[in-house]
C-alpha cells in the first residue's frame, strides 16, 4: 500500500512540496514498520488468552441461556399439557401426608396465587398489547422512524409494571435519536400523552381491581423484585405480592372479629 502511495504521488508532481512531505512521511512510516510490528505481536500475545476467555465466556453464557429457555419452554408444555392431572395428584399426595387443617390452608393458598397471577397476567399481557398497538397507529400517523420495532420493544417492557414502559420508551428515544433528535423529542411527548391514556383509561379496566394491589405496594413489589430477581423479579412479585396482600387482609379481618 505504501508503495502504490508513492508511486501515485511521484506520478502527480504538481505541488513538489507535498510530494517531498509525503516522501518524507511514507519514508518514515516504511522504516518504523518493523517496530510497529513487533509492539503489536507483543499485544497481541499479552492479550490473546484474556480475549479468547472472554469470547469464550459469552459464547457459552448465550448457548446456555437459549439451552435453559429451551428447556424451561419444553417443561413448560409438558406440565400443562398434565395440569388436571398433576394438579389431583399433588392434592391426594398433600392430604394424604398433612393434618386437614394445614392442607386446607396450604390449598387456599395456592387458589389465592392462582387467582392473582392469571388476573395479572391476563391483564398485563392484553395491556401489552394495546399500548403497543396504540403506540405502532401514533408513530406511523407522525411518520416516525423504526415504528414498529419501537412499539415491539414498549410492548414487551410493558409487561414489566410501572417501569417498564419507560424502559421502552428511552430505548425508542436513542434509536430514534440516531437518525433524527426532533423527530426524538416528537416520540418522547407522543409516548407521555399514550402512556398517560393508557394508565388511566385502559390499564384499571385490564387489570385494575382484580390484582388487589394499591399503586404504593405495587411500586414496592417492583423495586424489591427488581433489586432481587432483575426484570424477572418485577414481573413476578406483583402478582406475588397481590397474594400475601390478599391473604393478610382476611387474616386481619378475621382475626378483628373474633376480638370483637
């Protein structure tokens, strides 16, 4: 390459000050070739095995993490694919082992999280996909770039409560940045005006009352399941959180009555 550099420049004699500059600098870089060769053998022999390792590490995290979804998802479909039958066994095993009163307990239990996690669910999942749908029908209207890669990604964080259309939406802004900020600033206040539709027009008639939550415990089941368990976490302890909610609001009614 340097030599095809210098033969054009010594072709193009018209200004012989940059040519003899450029014959000078190509000299020079030809001559300090050699050390700069072999700084970068010697990097790249101190650095090898550390960049190897870590390629190494993420490849084996990824294929791990699509083995384990994989395998949750094949898991997943045997179970209920045996739900009625697995769930009588499970129930015949507990009776036959506990005192009636523990299993009458332990079963109210588990009807009292089943209510609250398909009510939520249910909920969150429709309510994914309207904001989503809402946000797709707003964006092509103001002819906004990556409208439906955008309105997937608020879809999918919508599920996460409270924060995660926010998540979202600062994903869309800097992908939408990227190409145009105006165009940014028209996304972002187009997204608080759908967000604020959604939150108090959509979202109490999907989920609403059927949680049981009040909006303080809701925030805090997001920021403890959060801090816990990452994304996972705050989808998971609302409903969680809806139940135990549920459960000691009996118990303290119940408790109340007998004193009085």
């Amino acid at each position: 390459l340097l030599d095809d550099i210098y033969a054009w420049v010594m072709k193009n004699p018209e200004k012989s000050e940059i040519k003899m500059y450029l014959k000078d600098e190509i000299a020079h870089i030809a001559g300090n070739w050699s050390t700069y060769q072999a700084k970068i053998v010697e990097y790249a022999k101190s650095n090898i095995g550390g960049f190897i390792g870590s390629t190494v590490n993420v490849v084996s995290t990824v294929l791990g993490t699509i083995v384990t979804g994989f395998t949750s998802l094949i898991i997943a479909v045997y179970i209920l694919a045996s739900k009625e039958n697995l769930s009588r066994n499970i129930k015949l095993t507990m009776r036959a082992y506990l005192p009636e009163r523990k299993y009458e307990k332990i079963l109210n239990f588990l009807r009292i999280m089943d209510e609250k996690f398909s009510a939520f669910f249910k909920g969150q999942f429709i309510d994914a996909i309207v904001i989503g749908l809402i946000l797709y029908g707003v964006m092509i209207l103001l002819k906004l770039p990556y409208a439906m890669t955008i309105s997937v990604v608020v879809a999918v964080t919508a599920l996460i409560p409270m924060l995660g259309s926010l998540i979202g939406g600062a994903i869309g802004v800097l992908m939408i940045a990227a190409v145009n900020f105006n165009q940014a600033i028209i996304f972002l206040i187009a997204l608080i005006i759908v967000q604020q539709f959604e939150s108090n027009l959509i979202y109490p008639k999907l989920v609403g009352d059927s949680v049981g939550l009040p909006g303080v415990w809701t925030f805090v089941a997001v920021i403890v399941g959060g801090a816990i368990a990452g994304p996972l976490g705050m989808l998971l302890f609302v409903p969680l959180m809806a139940g135990f909610y549920k459960i000691i609001r009996k118990d303290v009614k119940k408790r109340i009555t007998n004193k009085e």
